[in-house]
C-alpha cells in the first residue's frame, strides 16, 4: 500500500508536467510574438503592456508563470478580475499587461 502512495506523486507528475510545459510554451509564444492566442484573435482580444504595445518576452515569461502561479490555491488569480476595477487578473497585474479589445 505504501509502494502505490509513493509512486503517486511521480505518476502525477509524468501526467501533469508534459501539460503544464506545452501550455507554458503555447502562452509564451502566442502571447510574446502577437500578442494574443487563437482563441483570444477570434474573440478580438489582444494582450498588451501600460503603452499599448506588445508585452516583452519578459513579461510575457511573468504573465505565463503568474498564470500558472495563479491557478495553484483554488484559481484565486484568475477570480481577482471579478473583484478588481479594471478587471485585470492577478498575472496581469504583476506582468504589467492589459486585455483589450481590438477591432
């Protein structure tokens, strides 16, 4: 019995891990190189930084591991729009970036 809980967190991690670095990358390059993922260009949204212009790699790097970061105690992070004036996720806030609409 033992032997299964042990082998829990690495069966876990084999399963989870290949997940969590290919959505990193997704994000990292949609996010640092047009500013907007597919689903984000179908719905007309863009992401950018304080000057309306793309967000650096650097912070686009930031906005995907506070993303990640964000999820971790019950999406907290994500929920921060619902409360916030700008309606700006808690990624947003700490990568200096925006959502907006774009025609």
């Amino acid at each position: 019995m033992l032997d299964v809980l042990a082998a829990a967190p690495n069966a876990i991690m084999h399963r989870v891990l290949p997940f969590v670095v290919m959505s990193s990358l997704y994000f990292l390059v949609f996010w640092g190189l047009v500013g907007r993922t597919p689903g984000q260009r179908w719905l007309g949204l863009r992401v950018v930084d304080a000057s309306g212009k793309l967000p650096t790699p650097l912070a686009a790097t930031i906005r995907v591991v506070m993303a990640l970061l964000g999820l971790v105690p019950g999406a907290l992070g994500w929920v921060w729009a619902s409360f916030d004036r700008e309606k700006r996720t808690l990624h947003d806030h700490v990568a200096g970036t925006y959502v907006v609409r774009f025609g």
